[in-house]
C-alpha cells in the first residue's frame, strides 16, 4: 500500500518573499524527508529557474516585489506547467482565492499555514495529478506523456513509442513509486483477471520496455522486487 507521507523525490518550489516563511516551511519539509526543495523570493527569479529544477510542485504567494502571484500562475500554464500549483494567502482572502483559481491554481492554503494541513492537501493534488491522463511526468531525466504513448529524453530529445501496455506498466509504476507493485496487481489491472496469463507475459513486457528505456538513457529505470516492480530510485 502506497505511503501516506510525501515521497521523498518530490521536487518542490517555493515562491515567497517572506524569508522566515520559506525558512520555516524548507525545516518542515525536510522534516518529511523532501530534500528537493528550490526557493525563489520574487516573480523573475521564479520564471527564470523554474524550467531547470523542474518542480513537481509550486507553492506561490499571492503577493511579490516584483508581480502578483496571478500573473506567474498564470504565465506558468500559458507555458505549460501542468504540475499542482497551490496559493498561499492571507486569512479569508476570498477574492484572492477566487482570482488564484481563474488563474490555473489547484487549490489555496491561508497563512499561517497548519502544516498538516498543507501535507495533506499536497498529497493530494499529487496522487491527482499521477492519476490524469493528462499529465506529463519526469522520470530520471526523461519526459513521460501517457496520453500520447511517448517518452523522451530532456538531455537529446530523442524519443521511443510506448504499446499501450508498456505506457499503462509505466504510469503503475509511476503513480506508486517509490512503492514496488507486485506481479498480481499489475496483471489484474493491466490485463485484467485472465485466468490465462501467467507472469511471463508480464515479465515479457518488461524486458521489452526496458530495451525501449535503454535507447534514451543508460541508467537503469525500473527495478525488480522479490514480489514485483517499481521505479528505480534516483540515488540508487
């Protein structure tokens, strides 16, 4: 069963002037074991690092030196930022909350925040967004777009085709990472409950999907378990 807590490879923004908030919040997420943590103090600063770290998600202040947190957000999603973005405003602000998500935000937190709160709606917002058709993920210095059955390399561009077996494998392995999948479940909701297929129709699908990885990248992607599948963490 998926962990409850953040993974420890979400790659996460912090958009806020206010030092002690981003200060208090870096503690507390490192606290969750995020190490992955990128800080911006004002709008430019923000749009222009924000394509190199890549984050998984962004917490934005509404108010910046140089800009408002609409604007970025928006700008953000003109650019095509499809990760959660959640605002960060003042208590009660409604017409904050209200402009934030017109602008593309997922959703909003006030200030001061309860940090279990904050967990909980970030949790959240990710297993949703693992779970859209959708959404574009990085894996290992790889871009993966389930809905066009593609994964490419960020570093060449080069690009292989998915079947759609191999992109469901992958989108498993990826929405329960870094949790291992075992052998039944991947069966059962990929295939379904075919009493006719045995593991090596999986274990095919694997190797196959593993020679396609290979073409675009030599560090190994995805793991073998004693009772499954997952993804490769980034440090091992």
């Amino acid at each position: 069963m998926p962990s409850s807590k953040l993974s420890p490879t979400v790659r996460l923004m912090l958009i806020d002037d206010d030092d002690m908030v981003r200060l208090v919040l870096r503690q507390q997420f490192e606290q969750e074991g995020l190490t992955a943590i990128h800080e911006a103090a004002d709008a430019q600063t923000a749009l222009d690092t924000i394509d190199d770290f890549a984050p998984d998600m962004v917490l934005l202040d509404v108010q910046l030196p140089d800009g408002n947190g609409f604007d970025i957000c928006r700008k953000l999603r003109n650019r095509g930022f499809d990760k959660p973005i959640l605002m960060l405003t003042g208590q009660d602000a409604e017409d904050d909350i209200v402009q934030g998500l017109e602008a593309g935000a997922n959703d909003y937190i006030a200030k001061p925040m309860r940090m279990g709160e904050l967990m909980a709606r970030m949790r959240t917002h990710l297993r949703q967004h693992k779970l859209s058709d959708d959404a574009r993920f990085q894996i290992h210095g790889l871009d993966f777009v389930p809905s066009q059955k593609m994964i490419a390399s960020r570093e060449t561009g080069a690009k292989v085709v998915l079947t759609e077996k191999e992109t469901m494998i992958l989108k498993m392995l990826n929405k329960n990472a870094p949790d291992t999948v075992s052998r039944d479940v991947l069966l059962s909701e990929i295939w379904g409950f075919q009493k006719s297929l045995t593991t090596h129709t999986l274990e095919t699908h694997i190797y196959r999907l593993r020679q396609k990885l290979t073409r675009l990248t030599q560090v190994p992607i995805i793991g073998t378990a004693p009772d499954g599948y997952c993804l490769v963490p980034l440090d091992d």
